[in-house]
C-alpha cells in the first residue's frame, strides 16, 4: 500500500500531506467482533470487523470522503426516515397499485467487490467535480479501493483471517460503496419495468 501512494505522490496525484496522511506507518491487524440482533429469532451475530488502526483505515476514510458526493442521486434516494415520511404522506395509492418495499439480506457481506469497484469506476468517470475533491485518477482511486476492498484481514481469539467475499461492515468506505452498488442495481431494475414505477 505504501509503495502504491509513495508512486501516486511522485506522479503528483497525491500531496506530501495526504500522502503522509493515508500512508501505514504501524497499523494492526483488525479486530473481528460481533453486535447481537436482538430482533431476530435465536440472536444472531452480526460480524463488525473494526479497522481502526488498521494499516488501510485512513485511506478508506480518503475513499469514502471522494466517493460520497456520488451517492443518493438517484430519483429514488432517500436522504433518512424523515425524508422518506415526508414524501409518503403527499402519496395517493390507485386501484391496484402497491407500495413495495425491498431489505437485503446481509448487505455489505453480499456485495461483490468487483460489482463495487465497477459501480464507483463508472460514477467516478462520469462525475464532472471529480477535480474539485482531488488530484487523483478515476483509475488511481479504482485501484486504491480495490486494495481497500481485498485487504480484509482480521483477527479474533488470537487467529488470522482474510475475508474472501463482499465488503466488511466496519471499513469506512464500504457503507459508500454498498450504497453505490444498491443505486446501480436499483436503477437497472427499474429500467425493466414497463411502465416504470413512480419513484420520488
């Protein structure tokens, strides 16, 4: 990873102080625990890997910081519950039309890696102010994030770990890449329905 932004300073996409910033300098392996779901039958674990002090912790945090202005632009986002309830109200239901309303199963353990890297590359590409938050390439930052994404390591009980598929809840960049992933896979889905369905 160092070696990665030590060649993005040189080439001039990073400044000495981000890349002082970004760079690992002692990080440990992150730490696995677990949050009970105290609303579902039997209480089940939900997986939290903490990456606080972990080598990749802050050039996550980067990442996210880049990629959270391509989020919630959709004609169907909504901001919090609030926003949502304001909407509602303003709704009539017709004959035969239905509200629907989709969960994920395990959202950030679901998510391909390649399906995210794939989502931000293309929001990335198209995304005019790109400039404004950095000096870093579509392709730079694609590159970072997959570095990000496939350095899941973490330990618990004194035992090492890699996780091999989706994103860790607990990486800072990984709520803004599953939001990114859910808008690409919302937006194709809705362009199958004839006639589209009323969003926002």
């Amino acid at each position: 990873m160092n070696s990665m932004l030590l060649d993005l300073k040189k080439k001039g996409e990073l400044s000495d102080m981000v890349y002082q910033r970004l760079r690992s300098l002692a990080g440990r392996t992150s730490l696995l625990y677990g949050l009970p779901k105290v609303h579902k039958p039997g209480t089940p674990l939900r997986p939290i890997v903490s990456f606080i002090q972990s080598p990749t912790y802050h050039l996550s945090q980067h990442l996210s910081h880049l990629l959270s202005p391509l989020v919630g632009t959709s004609s169907s986002a909504v901001r919090n519950s609030k926003d949502f309830a304001d909407f509602i109200v303003t709704q009539e239901m017709g004959e035969g039309e239905s509200l629907v309303s989709f969960d994920v199963v395990s959202l950030f353990t679901n998510i391909p890696t390649d399906l995210a890297v794939d989502a931000a590359f293309r929001r990335l590409s198209m995304d005019d102010t790109l400039s404004e938050r950095t000096d870093l390439s579509v392709q730079s930052i694609t590159s970072l994030l997959c570095l990000c994404l496939d350095a899941t390591f973490f330990s618990i009980r004194g035992q090492y770990y890699q996780q091999t598929f989706g994103t860790a809840i607990g990486s800072p960049v990984s709520v803004t890449v599953a939001n990114l992933v859910m808008e690409k896979i919302e937006q194709q889905a809705i362009s199958t329905f004839n006639p589209p369905p009323l969003c926002g």
